[in-house]
C-alpha cells in the first residue's frame, strides 16, 4: 500500500512565522500536490511537482512556495504566515509515469495549521 | 472552464435505504472523473473513477457510480447506506487543459450522514 506521511497532524504557528510543512511518499511517484481544505470550498491545488527540482502553481499559489530536492519528499513553505492561512493543509502524491499511471491521488492524513 | 459541482453541502439517509450524492462537471473533451472519501480526521480515500467504457463504474466499499454524459452527470450511489459511510464525499475532475501534467479540480464537498 503506498504511504503518505506529513510531519505533524497539528501546528500552530504566529503571524510574521515561516512555517514548514513536510510530505513523504513511499512508492517512488513522479508526482506529488499540495491542497488546502476549508469548509465550503473543498480542496484547492496550492503546487503540484512532476519531478524532482520541478513545480508549477496551482490555483492559490499566493503566500506560499514549495520544495522538492529528492522524489520522496514535497515540502510546503509559508514564508510569512498569516492568519488566512489556518486550514487543514494535504498532500498527496501519484504514479504518472507513462503507461503506469491509474490517475489515483494518493492522501497523506492532513496538517491541520493555525495561525495566531 | 473546467469545473466540477456538489450541489448538496449535506445529504441524510437512513440505515438501510439507497443514497445518492450527486456531482455534475464541465469541462472541455472527455472527462476523467473520481470520486473520493474522507472519514473524519483523516486524508482523502479513493472510492471509484471514469476514464471510459461503461458508464456504471464499481468501486470501494459497495459503492457505485454513473457517468451520464448528456446531463454531464457523475453521481455517487449506494443500494443500502450504512452508519459507516457517514463521511465527507468529494467529485474530482482532471483539468484535461494541462495536458501531459496531472491536475484535478475538486468539488466542494458533501457531507453524508447516515441514521440508524
């Protein structure tokens, strides 16, 4: 079974904070995403990376930047948090190499971050 | 644009009787459509997908799923519900307009409470 682990289950955090989120995969996928989750606007893609050293933004980029030095690992930066940015925070990751993908998202259990 | 819809924030059930969450999407050419599950305090399952072929897809969990194409339709369906199934649902479409990338725009959710 793949498995998708985030460093904390719970963070809070001080406005002004540059606040790491980290993300590991087990099953070597090429592509990994980082979503954040709040009440009535479902899951919204904040970066996605298809490689190693590779990314591209996804709908909410603002505010935030992100990290992939080996395929295993996604980390989501907050460079100066701010207090619109308490959410539920999930990554996932996913098989894309050619002729293998099954276009199924694997989820990490989330990081739930406050901001004060 | 490529969007996807949950027009329901909440659908109730009783043990026992069918469920159905519903989910209708637009988007440009032949759409890949999921349906995904998330139980609480946890990250998002998979349940089923439609990449093509039969337009009734099986998937985890007893459940099922119909692509209607004419009503651009993707609706989540169970015969007998259980006070397990109670979770938050989430529709997801792959935004076909990145095209060798993989990304998904997800629906806002519903929430499915069984009562026994």
């Amino acid at each position: 079974d793949v498995k998708v682990t985030q460093s904390s289950r719970y963070l809070v955090k001080r406005t002004g904070e540059k606040v790491f989120l980290e993300c590991v995969q087990d099953m070597d996928h090429e592509n990994m995403f980082w979503y954040r989750q709040d009440p009535g606007l479902g899951l919204r893609l904040i970066y996605f990376s298809y490689d190693v050293k590779m990314k591209e933004k996804g709908d909410i980029p603002e505010g935030y930047s992100v990290s992939r030095e080996k395929k295993e690992r996604f980390s989501l930066i907050l460079e100066s948090a701010s207090t619109n940015q308490t959410s539920m925070y999930l990554c996932a990751s996913l098989n894309g190499a050619t002729g293998l993908t099954t276009d199924t998202q694997y989820f990490g259990p989330g990081t739930r971050l406050t901001v004060l | 644009a490529q969007s996807v819809a949950q027009p329901e924030d909440q659908v109730n059930v009783a043990e026992g009787n069918p469920l159905t969450v519903k989910c209708t999407y637009s988007v440009s050419g032949n759409p890949y459509l999921f349906w995904y599950v998330q139980y609480p305090n946890r990250g998002l399952q998979f349940l089923l997908k439609y990449i093509t072929g039969d337009n009734l897809v099986k998937g985890s969990y007893g459940f099922e799923a119909e692509f209607n194409k004419s009503q651009t339709s993707f609706h989540l369906k169970k015969p007998s519900a259980l006070v397990s199934d109670s979770a938050l649902y989430f529709c997801a479409v792959r935004d076909m307009r990145y095209s060798g990338t993989y990304k998904y725009i997800f629906g806002t959710g519903t929430r499915l409470k069984v009562l026994a």
